[in-house]
C-alpha cells in the first residue's frame, strides 16, 4: 500500500472539480480490499476521520477531506469479469466509467449510465448514483447496481445482492460477513418524483442495497460493484439541432419528451423515443463558439437528441426532421452524426460546455455555482423562465444547459467579482428553493457533498436529517466516514 503524506505530494486530493479546498494529514492507497480493511478499522479505533475518494470529478465538495486521512481506490482498478452470456460486469471501484464502457462495447455491450464526465470511477458513480444523458431513457446508476461489497467503518464486510435483502416497512437488518447483525431504522420522508440524488435514498420495504447507493462516502467504501449491462443497440441516430428561438427549441424538446413517454408506454419501437434530450441556451452556445465556430450565427437554443434503433433509421430520421421542421427549424442547421467520429464529437460539444464552465470558475478562483434542479415534467417550462428571469435581474453572466428530457437543468452563474459570487450564492439559494416547492430537488445528479448540505434541510427538514444522521450513526457509530457530506456533523 502507498502512504502520501508529504504536503506537496497530496495536493490533487484536497480538491474536487467544484473547486472546493481542503486538507488531510495523508493519502492512504490500498491495493487490495483487505489494506482497505486494515485502514479504516485502524481510523476507526483511533476515531479519525476518513474521506473516500473516487477520481476527484465531483461537483460538491465530498471527496474533499477536511482533515484526517483520505482513502483513494486509484489502485483498486480491475475489471474482474464482463459476461456476455448473463449481462453482467463486475468491477473494483477505481474502474474509469470510460474503460469499462468501452470494455463492454467491445464485446456488443452497453453499460448506459453516462455522466458527462467519463473520467470518473465506477465506485464514485455509485457512491453519488450518477446519471447523464442518457438517463432519459435508461434511469440512473441504481437500475444497474446488482451487488455491492462494502466495507463497514470497523473493517466488517458486507455484501449486498439486489433483490435478497428487504426493510420490513421502515426497519432494515444487515448481517456482515462475520456474522454480526446490525438494525437500522429508516426515515420515512418522501422523496421526489423527478430524478433525484440528495440525501440518503429510504423508503418502505425498501431493497438494502438502495440505501448505499448515492450515500456519498458516507456509510462504508465500496470495494466491488456487480451492475447489469444491455445489449450493444444496433445503430444510434444522434443530432444536434439548432433553433433561432428559445421558445421554439423548448417546446421542440418537450413535445419530443412527450412522444418518446408514449412510445414507450406502448412499446413500439418505430416511433420517436429519445434516449437522450439535451437543451443549450444561447449563453452556452456563445460559450461553446470558440470551440465549434460552425455553430449557426443565428441560433438562439440547442437541442442535442440520441435515438437508439434498428433498421430502421430512415423512418425515425423523417419524423425526428418532420417535428424539427414543424418547430421552424431548417435543415442547414442540424448536425446529422454520419459516422461513429461524428458521434463522439456530438457527446464532445456537450461534454465541452460542462468543461468550459469548470474551467472559467477555476480560473477566476470561484466555488461552482451550478444548479443541479430538477422539477416535475408540467413545470419545467416556467421554472425554466422564471429562472432566467432572475438570474438576468441580478445582472449575471450565466449559461442554461442539461437533461431538460428529465426537467433537470444547470444553470451555472459566472461571477466575475467577489460581489457578483455573493449576489449569485444568494440566487443559487432561490432557485433550489423553488425547485423544492415544486416539489422538485435541488440535486438531481451531482449529490450533496460538502456544499449543498442546507439545501436538504430545507428539501425534507430538520428532523429527517437528524434521522439520517442516526441512521449514519448506527452504521459509523465514531461518525469518520465521508464528515460533513450530505449532512453537518451535529
Ligand atoms: C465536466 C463534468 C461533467 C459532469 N457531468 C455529470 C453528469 O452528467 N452526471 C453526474 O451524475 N455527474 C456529473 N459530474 C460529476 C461527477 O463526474 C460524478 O459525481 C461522478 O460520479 C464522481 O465520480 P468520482 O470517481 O470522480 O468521485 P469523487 O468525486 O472522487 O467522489 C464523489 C463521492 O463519492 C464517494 N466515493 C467515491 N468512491 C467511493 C467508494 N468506492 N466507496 C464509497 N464512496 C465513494 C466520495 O467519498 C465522494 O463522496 C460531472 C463532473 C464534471 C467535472
């Protein structure tokens, strides 16, 4: 194992891409789950706090320590099998998403969740329940988490399979490998119905597994990761059209949402039904120009569409360009994806404006101050303008862009002044609370961290963050792991 802890040699731990700071007195890197074991019992009995890291690629803070010791599963980096008879891969947490993407789709395969960011690790998509675009169609990390090992704060290990282990309404039981039971008793707030990854997931009669899933380093370190993969669809249609007025793109966007909701329902498969549905504000594609000077000088909005099919392309082609046509788009400004380049360099436009916007908050030195809102379907369109709205009211520089297929956008100001930080954090606050009275989340993909943790007191209230607190507890009771995500110490 690999102890760090000359100052100078742990930097890239102490910050995640959110541009949040912190500090630790040393890196510890295991290179196989019993050093893991061995690290955090150790920790535990000295009571010293321990923060879980992935890659770093984070948005909240969580991989951030703020003291003690860091554990990182760089090393922990094997695919240990892709079957390509059951559907399944099993991998170490320190896989990059990149490489085992790649790995099934040699052998016909899909893994469909996607975050924008592909340099993140496995272990960390699950601790956080990542989602990307094509969550449209496919559902975020937890559909495809089959069994996870976890290691408990004590050094216990503890294996969860989907499907095994049940709540009895709110009370839940867990058996570790060494035999000891441990009984938690689950909150019972409600949780929204958009896409959604703040605070524990609890419910009734819930699957055990689901609880580890999106707790964000906080109950135990996930050292081995079964998920179910699909088949390897035969072709992608994927295009990026332009229009020269938001309004229009908007209603595009939830006109295609909608068909694709009714393909589904009847499940045909020779009708309009996205896997992704991405949206660019005008903000975006000015950010975006420099990069792609192709861009049509007089879009307004962007919309980015993903459809998977088989032979049948032709017909899916002429009904996606029909609705494009009757939304006043023009055929010169959609950018068909002819051929596989062409694909990537589709997914690189939008992976390029997540980029861009890190990297200007990086340079200017600022926190990010990027929305992760979803709401309900029948409200995005006015969120999306009463937003706007606002966020021009304060006269701030800003871009508008993301999953609208789910109702779940980013809006991410881009403070110029300590000043206009303030005015935006203040912004920020608004634009979560009128996620969360629209019965909405303020986190929908990133999680909580370090940085979002008042936002879910204010989604499910005091009491319930107290209960996942206890809940925590009884799982870490000397409370070392992943400190301050999610929720404040005391
Ligand atoms: C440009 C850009 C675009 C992005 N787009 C998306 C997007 O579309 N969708 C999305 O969901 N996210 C997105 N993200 C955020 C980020 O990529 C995800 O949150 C990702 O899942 C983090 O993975 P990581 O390995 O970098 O984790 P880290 O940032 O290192 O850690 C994240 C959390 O997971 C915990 N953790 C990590 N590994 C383990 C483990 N083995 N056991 C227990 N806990 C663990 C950490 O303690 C921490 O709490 C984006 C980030 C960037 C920079």
């Amino acid at each position: 194992m690999i102890i760090k802890t000359k100052q100078d040699e742990i930097q890239n731990y102490l910050i995640d891409a959110s541009n949040t700071k912190g500090f630790c007195d040393a890196v510890y890197i295991p290179e196989n789950v019993f050093e893991v074991a061995e690290v955090i019992k150790e920790a535990n009995e000295k009571k010293q706090s321990v923060t879980i890291s992935g890659n770093g690629t984070g948005l909240t803070g969580a991989r951030v320590p703020q003291g003690g010791i860091v554990i990182s599963t760089e090393k922990l980096n094997k695919i240990i099998e892709i079957n390509t008879k059951e559907y399944f891969a099993i991998v170490e947490p320190g896989v990059l998403l990149s490489e085992l993407q790649d790995a099934v789709k040699s052998k016909g395969l899909l893994y469909p969740p996607d975050p924008t960011e592909p340099n993140c690790f496995i272990g960390g998509t699950v601790a956080t329940n990542a989602s990307g675009a094509r969550t449209f169609k496919y559902g975020p990390t937890r559909d495809y988490v089959e069994e996870l090992e976890i290691i408990l704060p004590g050094g216990d290990f503890l294996n969860l399979n989907r499907g095994e282990n049940f709540a009895d309404d709110l009370s839940l039981s867990l058996k570790t490998s060494s035999g000891k039971d441990i009984k938690l008793t689950l909150p019972d707030y409600e949780m929204p119905k958009t896409k959604n990854a703040s605070g524990y997931f609890c419910k009734r009669n819930m699957d055990a597994i689901d609880l580890f899933i999106g707790s964000e380093g906080t109950l135990g370190v996930i050292t081995k990761i079964k998920s179910k993969l699909l088949p390897m669809p035969a072709e992608v249609i994927s295009c990026i059209l332009f229009f020269e007025s938001e309004k229009s793109a908007l209603n595009f966007l939830t006109k295609a949402r909608d068909k694709s909701y009714r393909t589904r329902a009847v499940n045909k498969n020779d009708s309009i039904d996205a896997a992704a549905l991405e949206f660019f504000d005008e903000n975006s594609l000015n950010f975006l120009v420099n990069d792609y000077s192709n861009i049509p000088p007089n879009a307004k909005a962007a919309v980015w569409f993903e459809q998977q099919c088989k032979e049948n392309e032709d017909i899916l082609l002429e009904q996606w360009t029909d609705l494009f046509l009757e939304y006043g788009g023009k055929e010169e400004d959609a950018w068909f994806a002819l051929t596989e380049k062409d694909k990537e360099n589709i997914i690189g436009f939008r992976h390029t404006i997540s980029t861009n916007v890190n990297e200007y908050i990086t340079l200017n030195n600022f926190r990010k101050l990027g929305t992760d809102v979803a709401v309900p379907d029948e409200k995005l369109i006015d969120f999306y303008y009463a937003i706007k709205k606002d966020v021009e009211e304060k006269k701030l520089d800003y871009v508008i862009y993301g999953h609208l297929g789910n109702s779940h956008l980013h809006l991410n100001m881009l403070p110029k002044t300590e000043e206009e930080f303030t005015v935006g954090k203040l912004l920020y606050k608004n634009i979560c609370n009128r996620a969360i009275n629209l019965g909405g989340t303020f986190s929908a993909e990133h999680g909580v961290g370090k940085n979002k943790t008042e936002y879910l007191v204010e989604m499910y209230g005091q009491e319930n963050v107290n209960k996942m607190r206890m809940l925590k507890k009884t799982l870490d009771p000397n409370y070392i792991l992943g400190v301050g995500n999610i929720f404040e110490k005391e």
